[in-house]
C-alpha cells in the first residue's frame, strides 16, 4: 500500500474512532460497539503497519522484534515458523479488515510461500530460526526443529490456503510433507518438545500438559493423521494428583474417552474451577483459539475453560491492585521474560507487574467489554505508538518495553480480525480437512469445572 494512501485510511479510521467514542456520552450504550469496531479497526490499521515495513521484501520474511532504543532503532533480522504464521495470518486479517487488497495480499504471500519451499527443512518440518535476508538457517540459533512452532506455520499455511485457492496447492504441499510422527513419542503418546539436530537427539521433555499452546500441533498432526487419536487424550488435563510439587493437588475424577482413560482434574482460585496451563498465562490459553473453534465447538471444555482464564486473569489484577490485566510472555525493557497471573499455573511463572497488550486481545471473544477498557487503561500508560502498542508495562512503575514483536503483533492482528469478522480466521482453517476431522475431540469432552 502506497505510503500516501494508507496514511489517509489511517487518519479517516482514528476520526471515526474518536467521533464513536465521543458520541457515546449522549448516545448511551448502544453506540459502544460502534465505537469500539472502530477502534479495533484503527488499532489493526497500525499494527499491521509494523509487517509492511518489517517483512523483507525479497524473502517475505518478517523481523522477530523491532526495539526502539536511545540509541536509535534495533532489528532483530531473524524469523521463527511461528513468526512466518502470525505474518501470514496477519495478512489475510488485514485483507478481510480492508486494510489492503486481495491482490497485494496474494502477492505478499506468494513471496513468502515461494521462500518457504526452498528453505532448509527437517522431514518436511521448519527450523526454529531463519536469517530474514536470504532464509538461510541462524546456525547460532537455529539448530532445533520445534513442535510447537512448526504446529503454528501449519495452521497458518492451512489458512492462507483456505483463504486463497490460488495459494491451495502450494500451501497443502508444505503442510502434507511437514511429518510430525518422528516427534512423537507411541510409548507414552506425547510428542517430544522436538529434535536438536546438532545433538541428533529427541529432547528429553515431552509436552504433556494439554492446557498450553502446543494443542495447536497436536490438533494438526491428528488431522494430518500423522498421529493416532488417542495422543489427544493421552495428554494431561492437570498433573496426576501424586506429584505434590504442583501449585495444587487438582481435585476430579477419571472419565473415558475413546478407551482411554483421561484424569479430568482441576485447580480452584477465587472460588472459581479451571484447568490450569503451565504457567498461567495468557497466550498458553487462549493462542489455540485464534484458529481452532474451541467455543463453539468444545463448550463443556475448552470454551469453557477459555472463558474462566480471562475472568480469572482480570479477577488477579484486581487482586494485586493493578490499574489493567493480561499477562503473557512478553518483551522487558531488556530482553523477553515470562509473565502470567501465577494462580492459574501448575507452576506459575510470577507476573512482574508486568501487563502485555496481546493478553487483552486474546481475551476479545470472551469479554469484549472488559477488554475495550482495559485498552483505555494500557493507552493511559502511553504505551500506544507507531505500530500499535508496545509489547509491555510495568503497571507499577509505568516502565515500557518499546518493543514490538512478531509473534506478539500477529495475536493481535489475528483476534480483531476474529472478533470483528466472525471468527473469519477459524472458518478458514476449520476449512481444510486437516481442522475438521479431529473436531469431535473437541465436543465430546466436558471438564469437571461445572
């Protein structure tokens, strides 16, 4: 998009957005969800923006993480299969947002798919990171295939071909060649976290607890078939009630499920039943369902569950006395930190005081009204800027991280497309065989959290 042209959509959005919220006062309530579309609207407009000027144009490739510094401006010129999804998600949000066209989204594409078939693979799967210039693999970095990123650029390929039948055949190549049964482990029906390919060796670790974004790959490779169904089950709910180490001793019983028997176990905060993640933070949650249909289809469990960690979340700021909510992984003024609402996870990371947007955004299916005020309160700490908003703040000391990151602005690209479209980005992958086929795992299943 002509620089000229966007910054005149940019400026027409914002006044929208402004003249919205301020009618709202003699209007009332009916003129909130006017004003607040168009806010969101505005808000994708800008965070888009960061993948226009961010995303080699040669390899289609976006930078992990921008940093704005005192010494200038600092690119992280390296990319991750899951950075490659949220460009590729992002963009097709920004086309069904309006915010640009389907043939300069096609093209965009076109770029990046051209370069993902040519970049160094493992039995079909992705490298952990890319130099953005010429996607040759960061040696220094990069000498690890992932599970869980390589689930992400899956969904995102499946996506893009959903969205775009020019795209299909290119992008159902790369996903049906992207073998994920060498990740996984048939003895104990978990995948690997992945494969060290300097090493030549499987991690140690699997990814066992269900309740955190891996679900994503798992979900996919069931699809694909590259793994039975039964892995679906197999993971856990909550930690078996013997490893006392845990933030909890869940209490639930054993229900089966396809012939195996699944421990549906809970934590309790603030009264409230939940099935925890690791860590208690947002994204672990609610990430997955920026593509998969967990509340429509999986009411009883994950929808539900869903549902409870941003009530939960929003309930613990309150708790601590924090001036607005959403904890995630996210940037710090020096580097990158895990942050969460601690409650939530079996072995909760601490939150910091430390709040990130992409939190927020996440939590726009289920609590669009908490969420568009705590968008007021994150613009109160000036965290707002050029390409949308800075990764965190410390609410406590109103320190910025004035970072933006790929992974970070693609959560919030993908949830207001979701949110202000019909959960547009959902039906695209919910499309494809791969997102329809494993969909009754997701309906029959009912937490013990009623």
């Amino acid at each position: 998009m002509k620089k000229a042209k966007k910054f005149y959509v940019i400026l027409t959005i914002c006044l929208l957005a402004s003249l919205s919220l301020t009618s709202m006062a003699s209007a009332g309530d009916s003129s909130h969800l006017i004003g607040f579309r168009a806010e969101l609207k505005a808000i994708a407009y800008k965070t888009y923006t960061f993948f226009e000027d961010y995303t080699d144009q040669n390899t289609g490739l976006t930078y992990d993480e921008v940093r704005l510094t005192e010494n200038g401006t600092e690119e992280a010129k390296r990319t991750s299969p899951t950075n490659i999804a949220m460009y590729m998600m992002s963009t097709v949000s920004a086309q069904q947002l309006g915010i640009i066209s389907k043939k300069e989204a096609v093209q965009s594409l076109q770029t990046t798919i051209n370069t993902l078939e040519k970049l160094e693979k493992w039995n079909g799967l992705f490298y952990n990171w890319y130099n953005t210039d010429d996607g040759s693999v960061k040696k220094d970095w990069g000498q690890f295939i992932s599970q869980v990123d390589n689930g992400w650029l899956s969904a995102g390929l499946i996506v893009v071909g959903q969205a775009y039948d020019e795209l299909h055949g290119e992008t159902s190549k790369l996903v049906e060649n992207m073998n994920y049964t060498p990740l996984y482990d048939p003895e104990v029906g978990q995948f690997r976290g992945g494969y060290d390919v300097a090493k030549g060796a499987l991690t140690d670790h699997h990814y066992g607890m269900f309740y955190t974004e891996p679900r994503v790959g798992s979900y996919i490779a069931i699809g694909k078939g590259d793994v039975p169904q039964e892995h679906w089950w197999k993971m856990y709910r909550t930690l078996p009630q013997e490893w006392d180490w845990q933030a909890q001793i869940p209490q639930g019983k054993s229900v089966k499920y396809d012939g195996v028997d699944v421990f549906e176990g809970s934590y309790v905060y603030k009264d409230t039943k939940f099935v925890p993640s690791w860590g208690g933070s947002m994204f672990e949650a609610l990430m997955p369902g920026m593509v998969i249909k967990e509340k429509d289809l999986g009411t009883q469990a994950l929808g539900l569950n869903n549902q409870r960690h941003v009530e939960l979340q929003i309930e613990y700021a309150k708790e601590k006395g924090y001036a607005a909510w959403g904890f995630s992984p996210s940037a710090t003024p020096t580097g990158y930190s895990e942050f969460a609402a601690t409650p939530l996870g079996t072995s909760g990371y601490k939150d910091g005081a430390t709040v990130t947007a992409h939190a927020t955004f996440l939590a726009l299916d289920y609590a669009p009204e908490a969420v568009r005020k705590n968008i007021k309160a994150l613009k109160s700490f000036k965290m707002f800027g050029k390409y949308g908003f800075y990764d965190s703040v410390n609410v406590e000391t109103g320190e910025l991280a004035k970072a933006y990151l790929a992974l970070d602005q693609g959560m919030i690209m993908v949830s207001i497309a979701n949110y202000l479209q019909d959960g547009v980005i959902r039906d695209y992958f919910h499309s494809d065989k791969i997102g329809q086929e494993p969909e009754e795992l997701l309906k029959k299943e009912v937490f013990s959290i009623h």
